[in-house]
C-alpha cells in the first residue's frame, strides 16, 4: 500500500537523495531552497531554508561522513548535517557556472561532480571543496552525471543536447560519446509506422548498476537507453526499453534485490515501472541468440537470421516493407516484443520529479517526488 510523507515542504519537491548508512535517513529538497530531513518511519527529524532562498536541485548522502549530505541551489552547493539543521556546515559558493541541476558522489567520497545549465561538468575534491577538472563537452544543459561503482575516476554524464558522455578523470576529454539521436533514429526506422512523430531523446537522468558495466538513461521519447562498458571502458552494446508512453524523467538501478539488474524508473505519464533487465540483450548478450519458444519456430527464426545476413540493404527494406504491408511484425518488432515486460507498473497520476530507491523498515521501497508538497512511498513487492 501507498503511503504519503507530507508536511516536510510547502513547496514543489524536486530531488530526494537516502543515506547509505544504517540510520537509513532520507533527504528532501523544494523550489525555494526548502529541504527536510526524514527517518525511515517518515517522521521529519529536521527542516531548513537554505540561504537565498534557490530551488534546491539535487541531494547526495555523503560515504565518508555518515548523515551528512550535499544539496546544490543556484550556482552553489551546501554541506547539510541532520543533527544540527540550522545552518549549512559549509558551503561551496561558485561550484558551478550557472544553475546546477545534478550531484553525485563516487564511492570513497573525495570527488562531487556538479551539472549545470552552461553544460559543464565541474568535479570537486572533498573534503574543501576545490574544482579539480571542469569538463565540457556538451553543448546544451547537462542534466545528470553518475560515477561508476568500483571505478571512483570514471564519470557519466548526460544531458539535453541528446548526448552520453564517459569521462576518465585524469583526462579533460570524455573516453566516448554517444549520440542518442543516432541510436533512436537506427530504432525508429525499424518501426511499421515510419512516419510517426518522436519525442527527441533529451537525457534527463542517467543510472549505473551497482556492477559498474550497465547504464541507462531516462529520456524524453519515453524510452530508457541502456549500453553496456566492457574492458578498458569500452563501449560494447546498446539497446532500450520502451519505458514509457511520455517523457522518461527518472531511471535509477536498485541495490536491494536479487541482483543488479532491476531497475525503477518515472516519467510524465505518471507510471512508476520496475524492471529485470537480466536477460535484455543488452545486460546478457547471450539471451539475443537462444531461440526465443524453441521448436519449429526458433530454427525457422534462426534460419531467416541467416537468410538476412546475406542480403543487401534494399531487399532487408523491401522485405520489410512486405511485412508491414502484410500486417505482420518485421524481425526487429519480434525481437522487442520478446523483452519482457514490467515486473511491476504502478498509476501514481502524477509527472515524476524525482525517484529514489531505499530499503524502509526491511522493506524494498521507492520514494517519489511529483509536482505536490507531499512524498508518496510504494513498496517493491514482486
């Protein structure tokens, strides 16, 4: 059953951020720099406004000091202690170029990476704050960054110029770049509606598994764009999961679980969906090519696979148009069809903000944030 926290914001919340700790507290951030302080029951342990009173944006639970957390506002970004809620313990004035929009922490804590508007990305040492690299490649505002687990000089960022981007730290120049139009383009094509309109794959959150190889990305034509990193950080595989009927705003993998691959995500259709992406193509190469029903029909599927390889691409069109006049699926709507679907489709009725995964009172849960004052709680039960 759903429950709701209220009462902690008399504004719209935009972020929430849970600590890795066993106190298991949870932070909140609002328009108007309003952030609040709950334990796991949801009663509020403590609230502040923070000075100039800006939309407070993003909120990271620190690994190196247990409760304490960072939240960014403005150009500037505020080192919060739940004990003492009065006033910041520090703040990093400057830490970006213009309005942040995203935080993250790598696993030991000395290095914050902020997002801004200007699509910078300026990472901090910890603790004291100072900018050690600023990195800038996108050319529109970067919306999210996320380090890979095990990997604490590898960063992620995305943003709403369509584009991923994996940095090594010790450089000022990203190891690869994807262009999400690219990829969404190569998928629309396959579609038996060609002419239908798409939203522009406009990132507005990007997740790594806790395994520190599989990321996916939240984006405005609804779908969640996963890619798999092999070996000296490469990238090998890409693929997506048509997540969402409208934009995809939040996409976050779960610790909790029976493994790294479940992952929770948002959108502005209102849906909350969990995922088991374990055996996507993406996440398990080898599940691609195990015939999907056995028997008959998985030879003859192998045996057009086949069949295909050798042909030109204008008859793989021209096959493909056959189909689409025939009103049967093409190869490539089977294969999507074979993904599995949700494991878990939730009608919360409002456009997401913000997800947060966290393990409440022993219970797998996820905390959302919608356009209201209020938090509403679902467990994750299978």
């Amino acid at each position: 059953m759903a429950r709701q926290w209220s009462e902690g914001h008399s504004t719209s919340i935009l972020c929430i951020g849970a600590s890795p700790g066993s106190d298991g507290l949870l932070a909140s951030g609002s328009e108007g720099g309003e952030v609040a302080v709950w334990s796991q029951d949801g009663t509020i342990i403590g609230r502040l406004v923070l000075p100039g009173e800006e939309d407070s944006t993003s909120v990271v639970f620190s690994p190196a000091a247990p409760g304490h957390f960072y939240v960014s506002h403005g150009d500037k970004v505020s080192l919060l202690d739940p004990r003492n809620l009065k006033s910041p313990v520090e703040e990093f004035g400057g830490a970006a170029e213009e309005e942040i929009n995203a935080l993250a922490l790598n696993e030991t804590g000395s290095a914050l990476a902020v997002a801004d508007d200007s699509g910078a990305v300026r990472v901090l040492e910890l603790p004291g704050g100072k900018v050690c690299r600023t990195l800038r490649r996108h050319t529109n505002i970067c919306s999210s960054v996320a380090f890979r687990p095990h990997r604490p000089n590898n960063l992620l960022s995305a943003g709403l110029d369509m584009q991923v981007m994996l940095w090594g730290l010790q450089k000022t120049r990203p190891l690869w770049i994807v262009n999400l139009q690219d990829a969404a383009d190569e998928e629309d094509s396959h579609q038996r509606h060609p002419g239908q309109l798409f939203n522009p794959p406009l990132v507005h959150c990007v997740s790594v598994a806790s395994c520190g190889n599989i990321l996916g990305c939240a984006a405005e034509d609804g779908r969640v764009h996963l890619m798999r990193i092999g070996s000296g950080s490469k990238l090998e595989q890409q693929g997506s999961v048509k997540a969402h009927s409208q934009g995809a705003s939040q996409a976050s993998f779960l610790r909790s679980l029976s493994h790294p691959y479940w992952l929770v995500t948002g959108g502005n259709d209102g849906q909350v969906t969990l995922w088991d992406l374990s055996r996507h193509p993406v996440v398990s190469p080898e599940t691609k090519s195990k015939p999907q029903g056995g028997g008959r029909r998985g030879k003859i599927k192998a045996k057009r696979k086949v069949q295909d390889a050798s042909k030109n691409p204008s008859e793989a069109g021209a096959e493909r148009g056959e189909a689409e006049e025939e009103g049967r699926p093409t190869e490539e709507e089977e294969e999507q069809q074979q993904l599995p679907g949700p494991k878990l489709s939730i009608s919360h009725g409002d456009k997401i903000n913000w997800l947060c995964p966290a393990v409440l009172s022993g219970e797998p849960s996820v905390v959302v944030a919608d356009q209201s004052s209020s938090l509403t709680i679902y467990p994750l039960t299978l």
